[in-house]
C-alpha cells in the first residue's frame, strides 16, 4: 500500500476520532495542514495520556493544548455561560477572559456580577481590578480597589495590596507605591511583592536598600522548605540575578 494512501488513511481515522470525541478544533486543521507531522502531534498529545493515564502527563497534555488552542476553555467556559447564567460560571469565564487577553470582556462579566445581589462580593471586585490593571488603566484600577475597600473595610488581601501596590507604580506614583510595597512585606506570602520592591528601589536609585531587600529575601528562601522554593523560584531567580549584577 502507497505511503500516502497509509497517512491520508491515518489523517482521516485521527480527524473521525477528534470529531468523535469533542476535540475537532484545532486538530482537524492541524491534521490536514501538517500531514503525518500533525496526526502524530494529535497522538502524543491526545491519545498517548488516555492510554497511559498518568496524572502529570494529563497536565502535559493540557499545557500543550493550551498553546496549539488557547481559547479552547475560553469558549467551552462562554458555552456554558449560554446555557447555565449563574455567577460561578459567569465569574469562571470572566478569569478565563483575562488570562487570555479579553480584558474588556472580563471587565463586563465583572460588572454585572457586582450589580446582583448575590454577587455584590469583594473577590469579584478585585477580578475587575485586575482586568483593568492587565488593559494598563491603572488608575482605573486603583479606583475600583479604592471602592473596594470602601465597601469591605474589614476585607484584607495580600493579592489586593499588591496589585494595588503595582497600580500605583504604573500610574507613576513612586513614593506611594513603595510604601505600599514596604507595607506588603511583613505579611505578604509570596516573594514577589520583596522583589518588586527591591527592583523599585533600584530603579529610583536607592541602590543600597535594594540589595538588603535582595538579600534578605535569598538568605530566607535558602532556609524555607523545597517545595516553598520551587513555587518561588521565578523571584528568586530575578533576586539572584539582582545581587550578582
């Protein structure tokens, strides 16, 4: 039997299959554009994880779908919505929204959870902050969490004061946003908000302070468990490269 005849064989059972199953986009398209080359992506990435079933090969699995079809929770998440208009799936797809670049989209479902009843919650109104700050307005963002916290005065958040720290600095409003930062560092959890402040110091020229803040945060990550490390290791890294340079 022909080559070709084998693949185009293979292309069409593979396409029968992902249409069978639900995953028809992106793969026919891959399929047919990319001959054997994307019949044999579509079996390490879909079929290979069914078979073997390992749960970090199924996180695999998703971490490359994600990038062959970013949107593909985005619309199963917009489908859903169609069907069942609760706040739980309307907020799901509003934080799939942000995370793939449709700020003004999250902004809205935002929006109308915060004008119901049941949604009138400061968790949503921190997800609106955030659409608004990753759209760069951050001084829309700063309103929205100033209203916030006008609204839930009892209401504190790590992830708040950071984005609100964050906000103030994209608005150019340094020496608020390093007091925020300064006050983010006896509570905050992650090291993010320790470096962001270090490399804010450095950027107005307090070289000094910059390289305490630095190796403060080194000296305690090198004394924290691993698995602390591992989840930090991003801002560490930057921390690291900091002191050497």
């Amino acid at each position: 039997m022909p080559v070709a005849l084998v693949v185009l064989l293979l292309d069409i059972t593979l396409i029968y299959h992902a249409a069978r199953t639900g995953r028809l986009q992106p793969w026919a398209f891959i399929i047919l554009m990319v001959p054997l080359i994307g019949s044999l992506a579509y079996i390490v990435v879909e079929l290979v994880p069914e078979w073997l079933g390992s749960h970090d090969v199924q996180r695999a699995r998703k971490r490359v779908a994600n990038k062959l079809d970013p949107e593909k929770q985005y619309r199963e998440l917009s489908d859903r919505l169609a069907i069942t208009d609760t706040i739980a799936n309307r907020a799901a797809l509003a934080e799939e929204c942000v995370l793939v670049g449709r700020y003004d989209e999250a902004e809205h479902h935002y929006d109308h959870i915060l004008s119901l009843p049941m949604g009138h919650e400061p968790l949503y109104a921190l997800g609106k902050a955030k659409a608004q700050f990753a759209r760069r307005r951050p001084s829309d963002a700063l309103a929205t969490l100033d209203e916030l916290q006008k609204a839930w005065p009892d209401y504190n958040s790590a992830e708040a004061h950071l984005l609100y720290a964050r906000a103030l600095q994209d608005a150019g409003r340094t020496d608020e946003a390093l007091e925020e930062y300064h006050a983010l560092l006896a509570y905050a959890p992650s090291s993010e908000a320790k470096v962001r402040y270090g490399l804010l110091l450095k950027l107005v020229g307090r070289i000094a302070e910059a390289k305490v803040v630095f190796t403060e945060l080194l000296i305690q990550m090198k004394r924290a468990p691993r698995h602390v490390r591992k989840v930090q290791a991003e801002w560490i890294a930057i921390a690291e490269k900091q002191i050497a340079g």
